[in-house]
C-alpha cells in the first residue's frame, strides 16, 4: 500500500500503517533500544515512507538551519574531554554557530537522552564522543539520527558505522612512540597499565607497546584496570603489593598515569629516579607539582579544528560524504 505524503503524517498514521500502538511507536523514537529490532526496523520504515520526523516543531523537516551544534562527551572532569569541548566552543563561535555541551558521565541512560534532547533543540550537527570505546557498541540511536540526516562526527573513540565522520588519535602509533623511547633509555622492565581489556583505544596502544619492545626488554607486563585514575591506582598498588619495582610504569592514558603518581607517592617512591613513568597523554599541570616525565601528546587544537569542519561541512551540505582524519601525537621528552 502506497503512502499518502499529500497528508500530513502523524503519530497515529505511523502506529496504524505498521500495526503497532501508538506508544510503541513513541518508544521506537524515545528509546528504541526498548523496542524489539523487527518493530523499530518496521516503525521507522513507516515513518521514513510517510515522511513523518519526530518532534516537528523542533525538526520543521529540517528546512531551516539553526546555526547550533551539539557536544557530547563521556567525562568532562577527563582534561582531555575538558579542553577538547573549550577548544571545539570557540572553534564554532568563530565560524558562527553556537553549542549545546552535554556530558553523558560514561552513561547510556544519560547519552541516550542527550541525543533525544539535541534531535528536539534542530541542532545541525552533533560531535560525540560515545561512552564505550569498543567499536561493535550499537545505541539505537544510531539509527534515528541517520533516518533523520544530522551529521555526526565520532571523536577519539571509533564506531563501525559508515553513518559517521570521524576524528581519531592514532593510538597504535602512540604505543610505538612510547616504546622506542624505552627502549633509548635502556628500559629492561616494563610494566604497562592499561584500559579494560576490551577497550579499542587500549588494545592499539597496548599492541604497538607489545610491537617495538618485545623481544628488546627482558621483562614486559600489561595489567588491565579502566581509564580512570581510581582503577589505575588499585592496580597499581597491587602489582606493587607483589612485585619489585620496575624501570618503567607505562600509563596508557592521562587518568591511568595519575593513578600511577598517586600510587607512588603513597609508598614515598620518588617518580624518575626510584621508578619512571610514561604517559600516553600528558598530564597537565604536572610540572607545577615537579613531575617531568616523558609522555605522548596530542594537538587538541588540530582535533577541534578538525571536528568543526568535518560538522559544518555535512551540515551545509547534505552531498558531502563523510570522512576519517587521524591525528597522530607527539613525543614530548618532560
């Protein structure tokens, strides 16, 4: 049966059209993830038939730009995520537009509503950082924001959706660039303590780590904790509990390496001459406190600049296909 786009398409339409109620149909677009894959595939085929976009006062079919865009990011309390959002706010005031910042603190629930939230505020663009750095995570909102056309460009954490644009650290390099500097220093241990097992982010710094020192140190062990400083610190501890010291604690990120700090001031070991420490990721304000060490970093400039123009370019023009940049970071010797 052919739909009728002569008629305003509502709520009811699309519930009637697919033989669902109406507030499966609400659901579909509110919390698709509540929705059994055939129905919302069915619901939102309906919709996409019928023309019918949820929210049309705050849509208005997209004919009108809003001159927003929206950021989501996992944890803005991470100075990464922190100055990241500064960088892409004034990136965007300068070419114009105005942003609506969310931080969904490493929850579903909370990204889930943001992205509901940013579809209902017309922005022509959302760059999200997504709170799971594993590349399979699929939140059904994936697919509304595709139906409904608002470019989304993924920064730092990478998903398999052609759907995406995407600005992402070469993290495979970092782990290289840390491991040849050990091995110049004449590391002969090394411990390295890394994101969750099934983090993407940490399996590339972890595997180019494995890559340049294998084989060249006389012992190399990887503990998994989170990215998160607590994680990092009782790891730490507990290799510390059983272990005599290493040449080198690797952090594998910014938050990881400060759980390592904190652990080493616990027991009185002084950072770079008791023990060293190399962060992927700097650490800022570290030199305030006398901490200088050798760390990876990242041009948080270059990855906003990058960002905002991969969003404003889908966003002006629907044409443009979307696309991948890497940036790789920098050794910086303390």
């Amino acid at each position: 049966m052919a739909a009728d786009r002569s008629r305003k398409a509502t709520l009811e339409s699309v519930a009637a059209l697919a033989n669902v109620s109406k507030i499966t149909v609400s659901r579909a677009f509110s919390q698709p993830d509540k929705v059994h894959p055939e129905t919302l595939s069915r619901i939102l085929e309906t919709a996409e038939s019928l023309g019918y976009v949820m929210n049309t006062a705050a849509r208005n079919l997209r004919a009108k730009a809003s001159k927003t865009i929206g950021i989501v990011n996992p944890d803005m309390a991470n100075p990464f995520f922190g100055a990241l959002t500064k960088l892409m706010t004034l990136e965007a005031q300068k070419a114009g537009y105005d942003t609506l910042v969310f931080d969904s603190y490493e929850s579903q629930v909370n990204e889930d509503r943001i992205i509901d939230k940013l579809i209902g505020y017309n922005v022509d663009a959302i760059i999200l950082s997504v709170i799971s750095s594993d590349r399979n995570y699929t939140p059904g909102y994936l697919k509304i924001l595709e139906k409904l056309g608002i470019p989304v460009v993924l920064v730092d954490r990478e998903l398999d959706w052609t759907y995406s644009s995407g600005v992402y650290i070469d993290n495979l390099d970092c782990g290289l660039q840390a491991g040849r500097y050990l091995l110049e220093q004449g590391c002969q241990k090394a411990v390295v303590v890394s994101g969750p097992e099934d983090s993407n982010v940490a399996k590339e710094r972890v595997t180019g780590l494995i890559a340049a020192l294998q084989g060249k140190v006389a012992s190399l062990e990887v503990i998994h904790a989170d990215f998160y400083m607590d994680a990092a610190l009782r790891v730490t501890n507990n290799y510390l509990d059983h272990h005599p010291l290493p040449d080198y604690f690797v952090g594998c990120n910014n938050q990881i390496s400060l759980g390592i700090i904190k652990a080493c001031i616990d027991r009185q070991l002084t950072l770079m001459k008791d023990v060293s420490l190399f962060s992927i990721d700097e650490v800022p304000y570290s030199a305030v406190y006398g901490f200088n060490f050798p760390a990876i970093s990242h041009d948080l400039h270059e990855i906003a600049w990058q960002a905002l123009g991969l969003a404003m370019r889908r966003a002006m023009d629907s044409d443009v296909k979307p696309g991948k940049v890497i940036v790789r970071g920098k050794l910086i010797t303390g």
